[in-house]
C-alpha cells in the first residue's frame, strides 16, 4: 500500500513533466509542416495535423537562413570552444582546486574567478563590442575567446568540485615514481575527469549553440551568421513566420541533440563515480 502511495504523486509530476516537454515539442513539428494556409487564430486550427506532409517549409527555411554557411559558423565556434574550454579550464580547476585549501592566494583567485558568474552581459555588452572591433577581432575568434570567458566560471567551479572525488594518494604515487606534475596531470587526472569533461561539454555546448546576444553584438556588420542569429530573418516589424521559423528551430535542434545523445552516456556515468566515492 505505501509503496502504490508513494508511486502516484511520482506518476503524476512524471506526466506533468512530460507534458511540458512534449507539447512544445509537437506544436513546433506541426506548424513547422503546416502551411500559412493552414494557421487559424482557433486553438483546434493550430493543433490540428497538416493536410499534407511537405518538405517546403524546411527547403525554404534552409534558403533563408544560408544554412549550410550558418551552420558551419555555428558548428566552428561551438566545437573550437568546448575543446578549448575542456583544455583549459580543466588545467585552471585542477591548479585552484588542488591548492585553494592550502593557499589564500589560490583561495581568493578561486573566489575571484567563481564571482564572474554574476556578473551580466548586458553590462558588459557595449564596451567589449568596441573593444573586440578595436583589436580586429570582431567575427568568431572575438566571440570563441568571450565565451572562453564567460563559461570559465562555472566550468571551473565544476572541475574543482569533482577533483574532490579524485584521491590526491594517485599523485603522490606518481611523484614517487618521477612524474613531474605536468605529466601527472596530463596522464592520470585528465583521463580520470572524463565524466566531468562530458557534462562541461554539453552544458557549454548548449549555451554557445543556442545563444543570440553574444554573435549579434560581436558579428554585426560581419556577414556572417551562427544558426540562431539567421533565425531572426523570420521577424519582422509586422510579424513572424512561424512556419519557416519553427521549421528552421528544429533544423537547429537536430545537431545538439546528436551531440546530447552521444555524451549522455558519460553524464550518467560521471554521476554514478561520484556517487559510489
């Protein structure tokens, strides 16, 4: 009896949980292969299956958008900054974390580096905008190195709590045996952190591939446009396009889903580690 008691409130935050994903998700694939035709100002007009299954929407979209060109501009910069950020910020977690405990020095720039997470972009817009135009690195190199910036926060933060779960009794055995602590950490904690170089990826690659504001203030004027900065071509001072626009949000959705799928694996993993140390 208690445990069929305990089962339905589950079963129904389940559902309502699931609610709230699949209905977006259905409306966005039925208008996305509804004509313009087809969309009435009535709930049942927008809910209801297209009359016919067409491709037209999506081809169209895709001549709006460039979206071969938009694609390649989202894909550079999206995997250029995971790979940069996994590098780099694992090195940064791994140097604070190890010694913040041991060091006011390490502790303050711990804390230092943490506290950028609360710091805005809109209030920082404006000046790196003229800044990166200055230095001639307004396109997605200005970009790449602001997210650098702007993920190391959090990215860091996560690297230097999982090093928690690492004994530090493998480096000491690796000192013994006369690794220096660059090699230390290139060969036995860098492998051991996969799990967190997973999640790192995927959080960081789902902020830099659905962002907006970033590529539209630092790559404007530049020709060039990621994935979610053409989708604004469907807006205009009258009105949107839902049909082309829902349309191009799923050809958007299609590249970080794969991604998310492969690395789900070790999200999962990485929380079971930590879980059982």
């Amino acid at each position: 009896m208690m445990q069929k008691r305990t089962s339905k409130p589950s079963m129904v935050l389940l559902i309502l949980g699931l609610s709230t994903i699949i209905f977006p998700l259905y409306m966005t694939v039925v208008i996305a292969f509804k004509q313009p035709s087809e969309m009435t100002n009535s709930i049942s007009g927008i809910l209801s299956l297209p009359e016919s299954w067409s491709l037209d929407n999506f081809r169209e979209a895709m001549r709006v958008t460039d979206f071969w060109n938009s694609l390649r501009n989202s894909l550079l910069i999206t995997v250029v900054t995971v790979v940069l950020s996994i590098l780099l910020h694992s090195l940064m977690g791994y140097a604070v974390g190890r010694n913040k405990g041991k060091s006011k020095f390490y502790k303050f720039v711990y804390l230092f580096i943490v506290s950028g997470m609360f710091v805005p972009f809109a209030i920082l817009m404006m000046p790196l905008a003229k800044q990166t135009a200055e230095m001639g690195i307004a396109n997605w190199v200005g970009v790449i190195l602001l997210y650098l910036v702007f993920y190391m926060p959090m990215n860091v933060l996560l690297y230097s709590g999982y090093l928690v779960n690492i004994p530090i009794a493998l480096e000491e055995a690796a000192r013994v045996d006369g690794a220096s602590t660059w090699k230390t950490y290139w060969s036995i904690i860098f492998p051991i952190m996969k799990p967190m170089h997973a999640t790192v990826a995927i959080l960081t690659a789902l902020a830099v591939w659905n962002d907006v504001m970033t590529p539209l203030v630092i790559m404007a004027g530049s020709g060039e446009n990621t994935l979610p900065l053409a989708q604004l071509n469907f807006q205009s001072q009258f009105g949107t396009n839902y049909n082309l626009a829902f349309a191009s949000y799923l050809l958007s959705l299609i590249p970080i889903l794969i991604f998310y799928v492969i690395c789900q694996k070790q999200i999962l993993n990485g929380v079971v580690n930590g879980a059982v140390k």
